[in-house]
C-alpha cells in the first residue's frame, strides 16, 4: 500500500475499523449513525486510494481479505492507543469499555444483569459487541470477549467463566400436540432443531447410548438465539443450553422431557490481550463477571 501522508483519510478509516469488527457494513453504518452507502463509499475510497481490496463481498457475506486483516489489526490498535493517551492526559469520570459477547450470552446471561451492573459500576459505560470466534490474539476486536470454546488460545489471558449442559427443550403445546414423548425413540416423531451443526445432538444421542437414531424432519439455524425462539413458537426441539435457558423453563415457556444434562467439554470463557486488566476499568469489569458467576 502507499498513501500521501497529508491525506491520510482518517474519517475513513474509522468507518473502515467499525466495518472491520463487525464484518456488516449495515451494522456499521448503524453504529456511525450514517447509511450503507456511505460505509461502503468510504472503504471504497481507501481501496481505491491504495490500490488493495480489504473486504471480499459475496452474498449475505463479508469478509476480510489479507490486506483487510492486516490493516484492521494496525487500525484498531492505533484507535485504541489515541483513546488510552487522551484517557491519560484528559482523565474523564466516566471510562468506557468494550466487550464483545455471543447472542445467546448476551441475551440470556448479561442483559438481565445490565441494571445490576450499572448500580455496581457507575463510572463505566460498557460497549456491547458482537462476538465472533477468536481464534489468534490479532484479531480480538474488544478489550474483553466472552467466548465459547475448549479455553486453549495461545497468547490470550483466559479464565472460565461457567460450564453449560445440553438438554431437550420443547414447548408445552408441541409436546401435547405431538402426543408426549414417553422414551428417547418419542424425538424422532418431532421436528428437530439443530444449531450450527448436527455434532451437538449427535454427542447427546451417543451420550444416552442412542448414537444410531436417526431424525427425519430436521432444520439447521445458526443464530443460538433464533434457535431458542422457533422453540418456544413451537417449531421443533431442540438441545437447551442450560443455565441459559432456566428462565424459559422456569416460566414454563418450554419443557425438558429427559432429566439427562449432557456437559460438552467446552465451556464459556472469558478472554483479554495480554496485561489488559491492569487498565483499571477493563480490570474492574472482569472482575464483576467472575463475581456474577459465583452469585
């Protein structure tokens, strides 16, 4: 890449690092506060500028090219280092932190306690990101992720948050619809759910010593939440994530048929950069989310 240094489009690089995180330039003309367009003029003004493509564009897709992640990674880190400079040399009351979390996390687990977070921390406003999965410490696009996985990140501060089991849920009418399920064989008389992939409910199925049951009305969903939801309408069973989902089935939204919690070995963790909790309000946040657990 080369570039004049006295046209260094500074507005669009921003537009550039949002687009980048959240790898959606709708959502990233939501963030700005601007439209599609606009987001979309302004990477094209610095791939036309520096002669690179950053954003490979198919259909209902984004993604980054070589030269995108690359960029993406010295832009965040620059962004980041003028906010802790003007942090340090113009200290505010008020500190913001970014924290990237996964959909069904975020809406089951954290937003419920957004209220008790705000009376315990109220000099921190806290940024809510999408999450995506982190496999390498450059691409970390928050200074605190919670993410899903078997804890091993190299060059990543990790601590485990919680384990979750898998357990059938299904709503009250389908089941009563459906005629009940009154042994494991009953699923196959439903529509099955699965999230992301089939491996969830095939490791439940091998863990009931059932491996060889085969589903004949199945959906793939890869949105946990949507998952979630086309259960309580009605539309399937699908594998619970509890304790994500005690609220649901404590309110009577669904109903487990089998009391057999499958515990998968990976877990929900929580990740920073290397030395990141030594900036206090980062260090502060962490510190509450591990509290929450124990609650």
């Amino acid at each position: 890449m080369t570039y004049n240094r006295n046209r260094l489009p500074l507005n669009a690089l921003r537009t550039f690092e949002v687009a980048a995180r959240l790898l959606s330039f709708k959502q990233a003309a939501e963030e700005l506060c601007v439209t599609p367009t606009t987001v979309s003029a302004q990477i094209r003004h610095i791939e036309k500028e520096w002669s690179c493509t950053l954003f490979v564009r198919a259909t209902r897709k984004l993604s980054l090219t070589e030269e995108g992640q690359s960029l993406a990674r010295v832009v965040q880190q620059s962004f980041d280092n003028i906010r802790d400079e003007l942090e340090t040399h113009f200290p505010h009351s008020r500190k913001t932190v970014t924290l990237a979390v996964g959909p069904i996390f975020g809406s089951r687990w954290l937003l419920p306690r957004m209220g008790a977070f705000k009376k315990d921390n109220p000099n921190i406003d806290l940024v809510l990101q999408h999450g995506p999965r982190i496999p390498i410490a450059d691409q970390l696009i928050s200074q605190i992720s919670i993410v899903w996985g078997d804890g091993f990140w190299p060059g990543i501060d990790t601590a485990p948050l919680f384990d979750i089991t898998y357990n059938p849920m299904i709503s009250p009418h389908l089941l009563g619809q459906g005629g009940g399920i009154a042994q494991l064989e009953d699923l196959a008389k439903f529509p099955i759910i699965h999230q992301h992939d089939r491996s969830e409910w095939q490791a439940w199925l091998k863990f009931m010593n059932h491996k060889d049951l085969r589903f004949p009305d199945e959906t793939v969903i890869s949105d946990s939440n949507l998952v979630a939801q086309a259960v309580i309408d009605g539309h399937g069973i699908a594998l619970g994530v509890f304790p994500l989902m005690q609220a649901e089935l404590a309110a009577g939204h669904i109903v487990c048929p089998f009391d057999a919690h499958y515990r998968p070995n990976r877990s929900y963790h929580m990740i920073t950069r290397p030395r990141a909790q030594q900036v206090a309000e980062v260090g502060q946040v962490c510190r509450w989310l591990e509290a929450q657990v124990v609650l």
